[in-house]
C-alpha cells in the first residue's frame, strides 16, 4: 500500500510570510495527524481529524495555524504569519481506525520548514 | 508532567553491543506503547508494539513494558551500524505521546 505522502520536503520562508503544507493519508485511514517535530524533541500533536471532523485542537496555536480536512482525505495545514519558532518538521500520519488504539500509525517524510 | 519521558541519550556504541533504550510514562491508564525509529530527515517509523505488561521479542530486538514502575525498555542484541538512528518511544491514546528521542550511533 502507498505511504502517506507529504508535500513540500523542504520549505524556506521568511518570517510574516505565509507557508501551506499538504497531506494525502494512507488510502481509508480514517484518523489524520499533524505533528510537529522541532530539532531534538519528540513529535507534538497539532491537530487531529478523523474523517472530516476535528477530534483534538488543543495544541494547535489558532492565531496563525489552520488546517482542514475537506472530503476527510487530504488535508492541509497553514501557518500565517509563520515566525522563527515555527522551524520545524511537520510530520503528518494516519491511522486506519481512530476506535482501536493499537493500530499503527504511519508517517510521512515529514515537511521541514526553516523560517528565517 | 509529561505523559512520557525518555532517556535523552545519545548513545555511541561499538558494533556488536547490547543497547538499551528506556522511557518513563506518568499515566497508568495507558496500555500500549510503542518504539518508532527515525533515520535522518524521514518519518518515523514502527518498529514494535506491545500491550500491557511483559516482553515482546522481534529479532534482536526486545520490547519491555513493565506497568507497576511505569516504565518501558527496547533493547537491541548484536547491534549493527545500520542500527544508528533516533529512537522514539511512544503511548498510544486517542493520540500519540511520544518522548524526546534518543540518537544511536553504532560505531563499525
């Protein structure tokens, strides 16, 4: 089966710009993440969908980040206006069945965004 | 308090040791928990899961879980250079906890 695929690898901006990230999960997955990874830390948890609905925002900074889940397949994450912390891999996976918890989550290579 | 803590490493080690990798969780609520390893510049990737408490062997490598001390253990057997990565260990809710890392360097 294909793997998630994320898009772009690798991302430069300035800070205020805007920078959009997409993701097409694992074809049925019904549970989609989007984790950031900042150098030498674990991934964190932005937002979690499952179809097309938002099951876990909390960590997501409103503000300056959205994403969205239109059809619950791809999706997309935005950051604007992206500032110097925001550098980061942005990790997106998913997961066949947001009901049973022992069922692997796939990632993506993972977008790195350097914001300068 | 973090869900999950790990030992930050890194770690450098002669081809052919035993590493053993570990990670503290603060819930005990949490019955499964995993190891990702992540190469460089990619995703992370599954390598074992395991449910509850005890042992899970996979080749040379073991998963341990042991809930009474909230702590979970990977260890690699005859480690090799291809070996050398970041190591991820994770909990599984409705969402995924995971620590820090620990970089592995296995040296020829």
């Amino acid at each position: 089966e294909a793997g998630v695929a994320q898009s772009p690898r690798y991302k430069i901006i300035e800070k205020r710009q805007s920078v959009a990230f997409w993701c097409n999960p694992i074809s049925g997955h019904a549970t989609l993440y989007w984790y950031q990874q900042i150098l030498g830390q674990g991934p964190k948890l932005l937002i979690q969908f499952q179809n097309n609905g938002v099951v876990d925002d909390s960590q997501l900074p409103k503000d300056r980040f959205s994403a969205e889940r239109l059809k619950g397949v791809d999706s997309t994450l935005k950051i604007q206006p992206a500032k110097l912390e925001d550098s980061a891999v942005y990790l997106c996976a998913s997961r066949r069945d947001g009901g049973k918890l022992n069922t692997e989550a796939f990632f993506g290579q993972g977008t790195r965004l350097t914001v300068v | 308090q973090k869900e999950v803590e790990q030992d930050p490493g890194p770690l450098s080690v002669p081809e052919g040791a035993i590493v053993s990798l570990n990670c503290t969780y603060s819930n005990s609520a949490f019955q499964y928990f995993m190891w990702y390893r992540q190469y460089s510049r990619k995703g992370p990737e599954l390598l074992m899961y395991t449910y509850s408490s005890g042992n899970k062997e996979d080749g040379r490598f073991t998963a341990q879980v042991d809930k009474s001390s909230k702590y979970i253990s990977l260890f690699i057997r005859d480690s090799q250079p291809s070996d050398s990565a970041t190591y991820l260990c994770a909990i599984a809710g409705n969402q995924f906890y995971f620590g820090t890392g620990t970089s592995l360097t296995v040296i020829p």
